[in-house]
C-alpha cells in the first residue's frame, strides 16, 4: 500500500507525515537546531512480521516458499538465500546447471523490479512528476517502455518460477521441474527487445540532472571470482572486509532503535551502505566490456558514491540483466535431475545473495530430523537505514536555507534513492524537519 | 466475449473479495456456457494491463478499504477519471484505480470497462472473508451477472 505524501507547516519547521512512492510504511524526521542538523530519523512502523519466529519448528524444506511470502517484489532472493543457506547447513553444493538456472531466474527478478522503481517510483522525481501516472500522461511511450521491460523480467520469473509473484517452482536443492530449452529460448525476442530498452533507458537517466552530493560510503556486496554478483560470493567491502557467508555474524550487528521496527545494522561498529551503488563500485570491474563501456557513456566512472546516480546504476544492472540472461539461455541445458537430494544434518547453514535492493543474509540452524530451531534475516533496507539517516542529514545540512518545499521534495528523494522496501525491512515513510 | 477480472489476496482476509466473485462468476457461466473470460489476479495489479490488452468489455473487482461500512460495494466506469475517491483504495503497492489511470494514460484501458469495489473489514494473514463482505461478494456476483446477462 501506498501513501500520499502530505505536508503540513508548523511555526518553526516542516512535518510531511507520509512519503510516497516506497514499498510499505514509515516517516522521515530531521530536527533543527541553531541551523545545525542535530538529528535525522528514518521512522520506520510497519508492523514487523516475526518471519524468523514463525520459521521455527518448520521443516528444512519450506523456507524458500515461506520467506518469498516476505516480499511480492524481490521473492526470488528470499528463496535463492533461504536454499543457499539450507544446502549450506545439508553439505550439499548444486550442480551447475542449476546454479545457473537460479542465475537466470533472479536476472528476471533485477529486470521486472529496476523497472518498476527506474520508471514508476524514481524517474518523476528527476523529472518533476508526482507519480509515474502523471509522467505517463507526458511520455506514454517512455513509461511504455519500462512496462514492456519489467513484463521481460516477469515473464522470466513465469516460465521458470511457474509465477511471478511468489514463484512456485523453487526448492532446497534446486527446481520441481527444469523448463525445456526451447520454452526459454522462446524468450530470447522478448530478452533482446528488453536489452534494447534496457540500453534506452540508460540513455536516458544520464540526461536526468542530479544534485551535487556526494558521501564517504563503505560500500558492502558479494564479489565473485568471475561474474557480476548475483547468486554467490564473498562478502567484501570498500574498506577491506573479506568474508564467507558463515563469518557474517561476527562482523555484522543487528540493534533496535525506538524509531523503527526493523533492526539497524552495523559493519564492525560503522555504517555502510548495500545495494547496486555498492554492487557496481565493488564489482565495476567484473562487468562484460560491452556493459563497461555503455556505463561509461553514461558518464560512471568506476565507483559511484553520489546516491542520487543510483538510477543510473541500476540502469546498468538492467542492461547487465538483459545480456545475462540471454547468453546463459543461449547455453541452457536443463539441469537433470531438475533438483539434487538434500538431507537435513544436525548443522547451522549461511546464505548470501544480491537482492535488487542489496545483500540478503539467511541462516538458518536445523536438526538432524529436518526442524528448523534458529533462523535469521537481514534484508537489505534495513541494512540501508542508517545510510540513509545520514544522506539525509549530510544531504539537508548545507541545504536548510533552500525553499523548504524543494529541501523537502529532495529529502524524500534522497530516501527514494535506495528504492526502500519497509515491508521487507519490517521487519517503513513520513518527512518531519522541525526546528527547535 | 466479456473479461471479468477478481483481484486480491487469497491469504489475507477480505482481499480475497474480488477472488471469490470471480469464482462465483465461473460457476455460474460455465454452466450456462457464457462467452466470459474469469481471471483471477494475486499480486502484482500492474499485470491488468496485459490481462485486458485487446479486450473490449472488462470488469473487474477488486476490494476497498475506504473507512465505509464493511460490505458496501462500490461500482465505476472507467470511462471516467475515477478521482480521489478511488485513489488508493486497493490493498497492494498500486490500485486499481492507480492502473486504471496509468492505462488512460498510455492509452491501454478496454473500451468499456466496470469497476467494482467491495470494502473489507479485515485483511489478516490467514483469514477467510468476514460475514458482511462474503455476503457482498455474492451480491456483486449476482449483479454482475445480471450485467453479462443484460449485455450478452
């Protein structure tokens, strides 16, 4: 559900209690004081959803279909860190074939959900527009073209997940049923017209002007040998941190805040920042030179710290996405059997996969009967939110003089950069800047 | 042929109100061998754009959260801007009313197509429909028909 925002204005400051265009419920507060920002809230209040309670006393097998039911956005990656850390805990590695239809299969989820937030959630803020519906009254044929990419990814996520929202076909250990190879390569049109406007709309968010703003971030993503991440690798950050999925906890801290119902997390005491501005500035490198070059056109060089760019990235991811998909399609064979066995061992097991909003932690603690004791989850706006806490208030500090409309329209931006979904992290949006 | 769409969440109480019409609806054209068209749509509401791409005559239904008695149904024609009245209404990420606009905007809306709301109580996980909103769902399927009867 969505919320209009609204905005009231007191004597001594300005309370937009409700911010539009993000996935769940929640509020921003930036206090005032002396003309110093003295403090800026994400307020989250979502309900959270107890997801990792609930999963307790459950067998080893249903946590893909359990936890997709945590978001109808980014489904995929709940299932894809729910297998990896449940194979994790059964010692089972997946054959290749299978790990490569996963790859295909979150390559939908990456084109349908930078679609939806690039055309309809993001765009009109750089274009000034209240919601995609009015830029389509505009520019039919522009937001025409992000529905025709984000039908790509779905259709994807269709034919191999069996749906697109919540996907059926997926689980510990690989498929229920391998699609045929030529069910997939009737999609490579579809694939090939999606890169297309994938490249057009990288064309076009470059044109887009972009405020002055940069940060110091740390940035933290998978990084695998030889690819993009996506399904697998090492957690690294920009400041040197190199990691296995297992090692997570010991450097990863989740707390609560009052102002929020979904847990705050702390890299080895600092804040950092996940996502496809992290994703790109770790793994620019490791992008094919077609992809590289296309980035660089559109003005990226091979970091990316000014989050209101992220559109560009994500920009990127889609064209990334689009060629993936097709050149794995182009070498599908079906993985046969569509799943390998996984029996349950009395074991923890770890999971890291690149959501389309940043890195998703599972581990899950299982018996050797199959029960589920222990799981947690760490999704990556709740990651995000102390990031964004401080590019609000790094963002607002030197801005308090602006017209108070504007500052308050770019806040709200600047939390649209992260394309937030509370309903994932609530396990949260309002606009409060009051002066005292 | 006529396309009736039901929208909602099978799991979460009175969002299922546009499902369980659209499944009285089929019942009672199978039987009577209508030329209607019954889809039922969980999730993602942008996807009625493509399940009434090329369709002439569309209803859907869809339920309402509005702060009106529970069970008061709600009908439009999308012939029309619906207005703030509608804005929001649904309980996912976009409305009905939200696609029914960005469809006028890009020029994808059927030729005719008919709105119905009905508005819920209670959107538990888990729940089933609650009385006055069950007995809604039969009161619209029972209209609808009336319609496609009326129309066919």
């Amino acid at each position: 559900m969505t919320h209009g925002s609204r905005m009231t204005r007191g004597s001594r400051g300005i309370n937009v209690p409700a911010l539009a265009r993000v996935e769940g419920e929640g509020g921003i507060e930036i206090v005032v004081s002396d003309g110093q920002v003295t403090q800026a809230r994400l307020d989250i209040y979502e309900p959270p959803r107890f997801f990792e309670a609930l999963l307790r006393g459950r067998r080893y097998t249903e946590p893909p279909d359990i936890t997709a039911r945590i978001c109808g956005i980014c489904p995929i990656a709940y299932q894809m860190s729910a297998c990896q850390a449940i194979e994790d805990a059964c010692g089972v590695a997946v054959p290749e074939p299978v790990r490569k239809l996963r790859r295909i299969i979150y390559c939908g989820e990456w084109i349908e959900s930078h679609a939806l937030h690039v055309y309809l959630l993001h765009a009109p803020d750089f274009l000034g527009y209240d919601s995609g519906i009015h830029l389509a009254r505009d520019h039919p044929d522009i937001v025409g073209r992000g529905l025709r990419l984000k039908k790509a990814g779905n259709r994807l996520m269709e034919v191999i997940g069996g749906r697109s929202v919540h996907p059926v076909n997926i689980k510990v250990g690989g498929f229920y049923r391998a699609p045929a190879v030529a069910e997939l390569r009737a999609l490579l049109p579809v694939l090939e017209q999606a890169r297309q406007d994938a490249a057009d709309t990288l064309a076009w968010v470059a044109a887009f002007d972009f405020p002055d703003f940069e940060r110091g971030y740390e940035f933290v993503s998978l990084r695998a040998p030889d690819e993009y991440p996506i399904t697998e690798g090492r957690v690294v950050s920009s400041r040197g941190l190199d990691i296995a999925p297992a090692e997570y906890d010991g450097h990863f801290t989740e707390f609560q805040v009052r102002h929020s119902t979904a847990l705050h997390s702390v890299l080895d005491g600092r804040t950092y920042l996940t996502g496809p501005m992290a994703r790109y500035s770790l793994n620019s490198a490791r992008l094919p030179a077609d992809v590289a070059a296309a980035a660089r056109a559109a003005g990226l060089g091979a970091t990316c710290a000014n989050p209101f760019r992220s559109i560009i990235v994500r920009a990127v991811e889609l064209l990334y996405a689009c060629g993936e998909a097709v050149r794995l399609i182009g070498g599908y064979q079906p993985p046969d059997p569509p799943a390998v066995e996984a029996g349950p061992e009395d074991a923890t097991g770890y999971g890291c996969t690149e959501a389309p909003r940043g890195l998703l932690y599972h581990r899950y603690r299982i018996t050797a009967d199959g029960v589920i004791t222990d799981a947690k989850i760490v999704p990556p706006t709740a990651q995000n939110q102390r990031a964004i806490e401080a590019d609000l208030r790094d963002f607002a500090a030197p801005r308090l003089d602006a017209p108070r409309e504007r500052l308050t329209r770019e806040c709200e931006q600047a939390v649209r950069n992260y394309d937030p979904c509370i309903s994932c992290a609530a396990h949260f949006l309002d606009l409060r800047v009051s002066q005292s | 042929m006529t396309l009736v769409i039901g929208i909602g969440n099978p799991d979460r109480g009175d969002d299922a109100a546009g499902l369980a019409v659209a499944r009285r609806v089929r019942e009672a054209t199978a039987a009577a061998r209508c030329e209607v068209t019954v889809v039922e749509l969980a999730g993602d509401q942008l996807a009625l754009l493509d399940a009434w791409d090329g369709e002439k005559e569309v209803y859907a239904v869809d339920a309402v959260w509005s702060g009106a008695t529970p069970g008061t149904v709600f009908r439009f024609d999308a012939a029309r801007p619906l207005g703030v009245r509608f804005a929001g209404r649904g309980t996912h990420t976009f409305s009905l009313a939200d696609v029914v606009e960005l469809a006028r905007a890009l020029g994808r809306l059927p030729a005719r197509l008919t709105g119905y709301g009905i508005e819920g109580a209670a959107f538990g996980f888990g729940a089933g429909l609650s009385p006055p909103v069950a007995a809604a769902a039969e009161a619209v399927a029972a209209r609808l028909l009336g319609e496609l009867e009326a129309g066919g």
